[in-house]
C-alpha cells in the first residue's frame, strides 16, 4: 500500500469510523452552523462534526452517564454535552476557554455527491463537500494538446482535465477519473486538520504532467502533519493512464522480471515484488544508473538495497519510466532519487509502448 493511500486509510482512523449506528445531525453551536456525527451504539459513544466555516473535521469521543452524552474534542479542548430532544439532540458545547455555547441538533438529510465526486462518499462526506466546485482556471498547451487546471478554492486543490488530442470515449474515461481523485484529496484535506488550526495538508499537488499518443501520466505529491497522527509525513504516487483505452495501467503491465506473468494481488505477489521484482529492477538500474546505485553510503540512502524498490511509485517521463525508491522513515529524505528512470527501451511488460514521437511534459 501506498503512503498516500495509507494516509487516505489512516484520515477515516483519525476521524471517525463510520458505522451501521452512525447517525447524521445539523444544527448550531451558539450561532455558529455545525453538522455532527454521531455514534451510539452500545459502547462509548463517539463522532466526529465541523463547523460550516472551516469544514475541518473534529473527532469526538466520551462517555454516557444515562441518558445524557459526555464527549470531548481532543483536538480543540471543546466539550460537549448532549441529551435527547425529540429525534435530535440539545445541550451546551463548552470550549477550551471556558465559553458555554447552547447547543440544538436536528436530523440531517445530506444533499448529493458534487458532480464527479467518488460514489462511496458517505452522508457526513457529502455536507461537507456541499456547496464546493471544481472552478476551471487557464487551458495550457503541453506540445499539440491542451489541459485546463481546475481549482477546489477552499482547499486549493488544483487538478488538470485533457481538452482533446485523445479517442472521445478514453478523453471521458481519463477526465472522470482526474475528477474522482481531485475530489477525493478534497475530502482528505478537510480530513486532516493541524495540530495549530487549520489544515493540516502542507502541500497537495499534481507533479509534471506528461502526455504523448500512448500515455497520459503524472505524480501526486502529498506533504501532512494531521493532528492526532503520529508524525508528519509526505508521499508521491505515481498515476498512468492508458491514453487509447482510458484504463489505469499498473507498474506490472509495463516492466516485469522472470519467465512468467507477475501473479495478480496475492501472497505470490507479495512475495514476486519482493524478490524476482526488486532484485531485477536494482539490477536495471545499476546498468543504466552505474555511478547513482555505486555511491557512497554515508548519508543512509543505500539504493543498492532491494528492499527500497520492491515496492516503487512510477509515473512517466520524457526519457522513460521513472521509479520512486521506498524508504524506512529514518531515511525518508532518500526518497524517490531523481535520476531513477528506466529507459523506454527496458520496458518490457504487455502494455508497454514507446512514444512514436518526441512526448511532452509540462514543467512542474
């Protein structure tokens, strides 16, 4: 699994993990509008809300004495108390100053997913999102075609869309699927708030985006310090698209190692990237990268070290597939070398291509 996507997995930890009992309320803290989360099932209970402001989320958890809820917001030092009042819920939220605002909550029905939003979003994810847009910015050229950015202003989130230059039916498949990811890094920005206020998400964004007949792809970088984790962290993933078919292709499909087809997800798997995988591709890149994987080791990035690409991010460039080493968190600053490229002809698997024409690449 991805760091990314063990950051995504990890936003659902910190918040709130939803559940068949998790019901949905809208309402105001004093004269502020919050939607609420909550669980009350038959152990303590727990949720998570957020102001309409700033929509960041906040986790909540405590106790029942009765009939009346105790919870507390770690992250802001906040209390809530709660009991029942019809099908909803009124009390006093009590803030870390000391401040009591009265507290009246109704059941919420959640509007619809925003246009192109992932289709698992839940109701609390959907009051979040609403309301937001993807607003389109300036189209830029990138050799003979032409991406538009398009912008979540609360967030920041900046995304680009292909405008022609492909099949229609793989143009519609690849835009669909930037619009479920750029939506997706949406939910987690409001997902991770800071340890200080605010959010948490330093920096989310698209790396150079590389297109040419065969390929459309790109590097997503990630930079958080979400309160309640346990320590900042960054990532890349690596996204490729098929640019005849429209699918996401699968670092397998493009370079393998041994006589057979790598097995799919499985223990074989596992065990294939861990040795046949590693093993062929640290031998590749001594080939084509001598002086790089010789260097000395003084500075704790040992390249030559095969558990560090057995599982690699990759995303293409103009001089091939470039491939992102893995390391342990004390050698973090090792990450992704930036001569680390398989040549285009070394590329072996049954979907790889080489570019019929010089690719282009816009500049991050």
């Amino acid at each position: 699994m991805t760091r990314l996507r063990l950051f995504a997995a990890a936003l659902v930890a910190l918040a709130f993990p939803a559940t068949a009992s998790a019901q949905l309320y809208e309402g105001k803290a004093g004269s502020a509008p919050i939607i609420v989360e909550l669980d009350t099932g038959d152990g303590a209970p727990s949720g998570r809300y957020f102001y309409r402001s700033t929509r960041l989320d906040i986790a909540l958890d405590g106790e029942r004495d009765a009939d009346v809820l105790k919870l507390s917001a770690r992250l802001t030092g906040d209390s809530l108390v709660l009991r029942r009042s019809g099908s909803g819920w009124a009390g006093t939220l009590t803030t870390a100053k000391g401040k009591a605002l009265p507290v009246s909550l109704t059941p919420a029905v959640p509007p619809a997913a925003p246009a192109g939003a992932p289709t698992n979003l839940d109701g609390y994810d959907r009051m979040q999102l609403a309301g937001l847009r993807l607003e389109p910015g300036p189209a830029e050229r990138i050799g003979t075609r032409t991406i538009r950015w398009y912008t979540e202003r609360r967030s920041g989130t900046r995304l680009f869309r292909i405008e022609g230059g492909y099949a229609a039916a793989a143009l519609h498949k690849i835009n669909a699927a930037l619009t479920v990811t750029q939506w997706e890094h949406v939910r987690n920005w409001f997902g991770c708030p800071g340890y200080e206020g605010g959010a948490g998400i330093d920096s989310d964004e698209a790396g150079p985006v590389y297109l040419d007949d065969s390929w459309v792809s790109y590097p997503w970088l990630t930079s958080w310090g979400c309160a309640g984790a346990a320590h900042p962290d960054f990532g890349v993933q690596g996204v490729i698209f098929d640019a005849r078919t429209g699918s996401e292709v699968k670092l397998d499909d493009l370079l393998h190692f041994g006589k057979t087809p790598p097995p799919e997800r499985s223990d074989a798997w596992y065990a294939y990237r861990g040795a046949a995988f590693a093993t062929g591709l640290v031998a590749l890149l001594k080939r084509y990268h001598p002086a790089q994987m010789a260097a000395p080791k003084d500075d704790g990035c040992s390249y030559d070290d095969s558990d560090v690409w057995s599982f690699p991010q990759a995303w293409f460039t103009p001089d091939g597939l470039f491939v992102a080493a893995y390391f342990a968190r004390v050698a973090r600053a090792c990450d992704a070398p930036e001569w680390a490229v398989i040549p285009w002809r070394a590329l072996n698997g049954p979907a790889a291509r080489r570019p019929t024409a010089r690719p282009a690449l816009r500049p991050r």
